[in-house]
C-alpha cells in the first residue's frame, strides 16, 4: 500500500534554504538585485557566504576594489593580483613598476620613485588613485586601471606584461568601470570616457567640467583634535546610473557628531553641474560607482555584504550615516552563482 503524504511530517523540509546547493543556486540567479537580498536575509547564517576559511585576513594584505567574485588585492610587497573570494583562485598581474610609456616607475627600499616625462622626479611617494577592475567570472577576461600619481592612469588586461599608460589622463580624482567604458574624471575638471571595447582604449567623450572640489578632511586625530562640528568635505566621487547619466557626488561629514551627508550633480554634456535630490527607483553603491534598481530601498547606499580592505567578512542591514563602522570596508556584490556554498 502507499504511504499518504502527511504535510506535517517532521521529514518535510523545513525551509526552502535546504534544498541542495545547485538546485539553490540556480533558482538565485534567476533573481533581481532587490529579490535575491530578501531572499538572503530569509537563509540560514551557515547557507551562505561561509567566508571564514578563506585566510585572506593577512599582515598588510590590502582590498583595493571588488567585483562579482573578485577582489583587487595589494600584498605587503606592494604586487597586484585578482583573487575570488569563493574558490581562492588567484591571477597575478604585471609589476608595478612595468610600464609603457613616458612616465617611469622605479621599485625603491620604500615604495616607488616617479620619473615624470619632462625628467622631474616628485618628492611624494608614488600613490595608486581610484583602482577599477572588470572580470568575466567564465573566461576569466579582465582589465585593471588605477591612476599613476598625478601622471597618467595605466591599465592591463589579459594577456598584458606591463601596465600600458594613457598619458592624458591626468590628476585622478575618480574612475569607474561599467559596460567596457572607462569613466575618469579629475581635479583638474576633466570628464572622460573611454571604450575599451576594441583593442585599445579609445576616447568617446571629453568635457572640462566647472569645478572639482579637493577633499578637505584628514580625520583629526589626537594631535589635531576637531572642536567645530562644521560640515566637511571629505571626498569627490563618480558614479554612474542604471541609465547611463554621470554624478558627481560630494561626501561630507561632521567631525564632531559623525554625521555623514551627500550632494549630488549630474554631470552635462557642457560641463555644468545640475542638483539631483532623487535617483528615483535606483540606489547607490558609492564605492563600487554605481547605482541599482532597487524599489524598496531608500538612501544612498543600500544593504548588502561588505568586505573590510585588509580582508574581514562583514554583513549589514543597513547603512547608519551616523556610523563609523563601514570605514575602510568595500561593498560586496558576489556573482550569484557562486553565492552558496554546501
């Protein structure tokens, strides 16, 4: 005789969370933003991201950007390299100091000496501005820009020795990569867009804006204690909409309360700087540049998973502009197929 199915039996699955793995996985990616962060927050803790085995949390072991899987690393050597989060899997990325062009890079006991193309050798330390990365998590494709200094920005791709420089580009302020275009934008009021979709980069777009901000904030200290609650400008950044529109966004904060604000301009094709005050049904990752269709959340920066730049896991309900506590971290939004692990 055949059994009765009971729907209170105990042997029922008690939550959708226990399905098998790859079954889980292919119904996550099928979908939006919005729906797989509920679905997330319905799982067990132990479902998703175990992340604690990864032993990425190293002396002078630096997260510089994220994407999909993948985080930019910089080791106590000062080398570069892609690393996925998930399977450990590592592509190691030119030298430094390999580089194409007229701007010289020479590896030194402390860091790195500039030699500019006019022959003058600045007293700063050479500092990597605003990196972007893209990787195609199947074929393993990627390209790696950062701003050299004041000098230039660089980039490699694969299959590249060295970092081949785009001398042009001048003073960094910001950069993001979405949709194979490279977006920069300077102190120096530049706004440019390059299409690295063909071979090499080439510039689609240029506009000298009306006025970049430097940021202004240091963080006080103790030697340097702040006793004004004055709002101060911290730091300039570049973000880039689901539609294709450009924002400067101006980060402020109040020393004395740690209260953090943001203006927004979207950036004309004249160079002139119109207020925004909504972005609609889109909300922003500010460190990744970009924003996210996501209706049912407000703000500037939605909740997602965050890793700390020296490598710490951490998850966040929401965002507390009143807070300290995502200083350093990078906004985390893995591939979804690689988001659950048995």
């Amino acid at each position: 005789m055949e059994e009765s199915h009971n729907p209170n039996s105990h042997e029922r699955l008690k939550s959708w969370s226990e399905l098998p793995s790859d079954l889980l996985n292919s119904l996550l990616e099928r979908l939006s933003f919005t729906d797989f962060r509920r679905a997330k927050s319905t799982m067990r803790a132990q479902k998703l991201y175990r992340t604690q085995d990864l032993d990425l949390v190293l002396p002078r072991i630096f997260c510089f950007k994220t994407c999909g899987s993948w985080l930019l690393m910089r080791n106590r050597l000062s080398n570069l390299y892609l690393v996925n989060l998930f399977t450990k899997e590592r592509i190691n990325l030119p030298p430094v100091e390999s580089q194409v062009g007229t701007t010289k890079l020479e590896r030194t006991v402390v860091g790195f000496r500039i030699t500019c193309p006019d022959g003058s050798k600045p007293g700063k330390p050479m500092h990597i501005r605003s990196p972007v990365f893209w990787i195609d998590e199947k074929t393993k494709d990627y390209l790696v820009s950062w701003g050299l200094g004041t000098c230039c920005v660089v980039y490699s791709k694969k299959g590249d020795n060295s970092w081949i420089q785009i001398p042009e580009a001048l003073d960094c302020c910001d950069m993001v990569y979405k949709d194979h275009k490279l977006y920069f934008f300077s102190y120096s009021r530049d706004l440019r867009i390059y299409d690295f979709s063909g071979e090499a980069p080439r510039e689609i777009f240029w506009c000298r804006c009306v006025y970049v901000e430097r940021f202004a904030y240091d963080g006080g200290g103790p030697r340097r204690p702040q006793v004004t609650d004055r709002r101060r400008l911290v730091v300039t950044k570049l973000v880039v909409t689901v539609t294709g529109d450009v924002l400067k966004v101006e980060t402020y904060l109040r020393p004395k309360s740690r209260t953090w604000s943001f203006r927004l301009f979207k950036v004309c094709s004249s160079g002139d700087f119109k207020r925004v005050y909504s972005l609609g049904d889109e909300s922003m990752l500010l460190d990744l540049g970009i924003t996210v269709l996501a209706n049912n959340y407000e703000g500037i920066m939605i909740s997602f998973s965050s890793i700390s730049r020296r490598g710490r896991w951490s998850n966040y309900t929401k965002f507390d502009c009143s807070s300290d506590q995502l200083s350093g971290n990078r906004w985390f939004l893995p591939s979804f197929t690689q988001a659950v692990v048995a």
